[in-house]
C-alpha cells in the first residue's frame, strides 16, 4: 500500500505540489502517463461563477492540442463514459462498448497515434458534491494491452486509491492564494445571508442599519460578479472566502 505517496498527497498545500506528488506516485505504480482533470458543477444556473477546471498531466502539450483540435465541437469518449459511469474501464474495452456508434470522436485513433491507447479511465464520478473527476492512465507510451493489463492486475487497486485521495484532497486545497475578493464586512453579511438569516436580522447582529447590510451585499455582488445575492454565496464558497477566518467587522 503506497502509504508515503498517500501522506505526502494529503499535505500538499497548493494545486502545483499537489500535481506533482499526484504524477509521481501514478510513475510508481507503473502509470508514467496520466491526465488527470476534474471541474466544478455550479449549482445554480446563469452568472453563478465561472466553473472551476483542473487539469494535471504529464502528456506533452502537442499531444493534448492535437486531441483538443481533432476533438473539435465533439466531447471525448472517455469523458462521457465518465459523465455516466463509476468505476474504471480499459480504453479497448470502450472502444468495444461505442462500435455501434456511427459518429464518434477520434479519440481512439489519436490514443493509439501517439502510443497510449493501452490506457485506463478511472471515473471520479459523484465522489465530491458538484466535482467530477476523471483520470486516464498509461504504463508508457507504446505500451501493449498486455503490459497494462498486468500493470493494472497488480497496482489497480492502489492506484485508483491514489486517485480518489487526490480528488478529495484538490477540491479541499485554498485557490484564492491572492487579494481577498471581498471585505471582511461583506464577507460577514454573506455569512449571515448564508445562514438564512434576513437583512433586518443581519442589521440589528451587526448593529447597522439594513441599507447598509443592502449596499455591503451589492458590493459583495459586484465584487464576485455575481447578478443575485444567492449566487454571490455560491461563489465566494466556491472561492473559499466563506467561514476560513475570523471576520473583523468594518463599518
């Protein structure tokens, strides 16, 4: 069980050290190949907040721009397995569930172009409320079917272990590593707003007037890009700014 691999991947303090202890543990199980991507499904629909995308890989950028180009106004097979699926599948293995399919994206023909069609897809699916996830993972480039099948008979288990701990541990680690987006009093007022309490109810706990709990949460709208209060909390949640500090209220 690749307990260090696991510890250092829960330590990590940020996305860039994340992604490296991630990549180097899939290298010790006998995965040199990953791509890792995972995104964040807002809950509420139009201006809710750009949606967050993740993407950790080692697979050389020109091989990522050819899919990206190929796979123009098309989703990728493997992704949309992932959107229905739990579980992990083989590539020849959905390679054989879509051959009815009488349109299909390039996927496979580009995987083995490049030396990775021997690779499996480790769905993430549902792990995490409003994540999903997906990894693909290759023994090396030009690797047979057989090679991964072994590789997977005897590290798969601890492999997508590894996966689901950085999953979880990616949509935990702080993004907003800069200048706060909000002040400490509108991140009070969206606290409270959060909680379900009204304006008059957050102006008589702060002891201001309910016109200024009202230009505090625009404010707070403006500042998130947000259209509506209730988005504006989904945002700054989604930012982090919500319940990680002690708030210092300012007038």
């Amino acid at each position: 069980m690749p307990i260090d691999s696991l510890l250092r991947i829960a330590r990590a303090s940020d996305i860039d050290t994340l992604g490296r202890v991630f990549l180097e543990a899939m290298a010790d199980q006998g995965f040199k190949n990953v791509l890792y991507t995972a995104r964040f499904l807002p809950a509420l629909p139009g201006q809710a907040g750009s949606p967050h995308e993740v993407l950790i890989t080692n697979i050389p950028e020109t091989i990522l721009h050819a899919t990206r180009r190929a796979r123009a106004g098309h989703s990728a097979q493997w992704a949309d397995w992932v959107a229905q699926n739990d579980g992990t599948i083989s590539l020849r293995d959905l390679r054989q569930v879509n051959q009815g399919d009488t349109i299909r994206p390039p996927d496979f023909d580009l995987a083995r172009q490049h030396g990775l069609e021997a690779a499996r897809v480790v769905s993430l699916r549902g792990q995490v409320t409003r994540w999903s996830g997906a990894v693909l993972l290759n023994p090396r480039f030009g690797a047979t079917q057989e090679e991964l099948d072994t590789t997977w008979h005897e590290r798969g288990r601890a492999a997508v272990l590894i996966c689901l701990i950085a999953h979880l541990r990616l949509v935990t680690i702080p993004r907003n590593k800069g200048q706060p987006l909000l002040t400490p009093r509108q991140r009070e007022v969206l606290e409270w707003r959060s909680a379900g309490k009204t304006v008059s109810e957050i102006a008589t706990i702060l002891g201001v007037t309910p016109a200024t709990v009202e230009k505090h949460m625009r404010l707070a709208r403006e500042a998130l890009g947000a259209q509506t209060t209730a988005q504006a909390i989904l945002q700054a949640h989604v930012a982090q700014e919500l319940f990680q500090r002690m708030s210092h209220g300012q007038p």
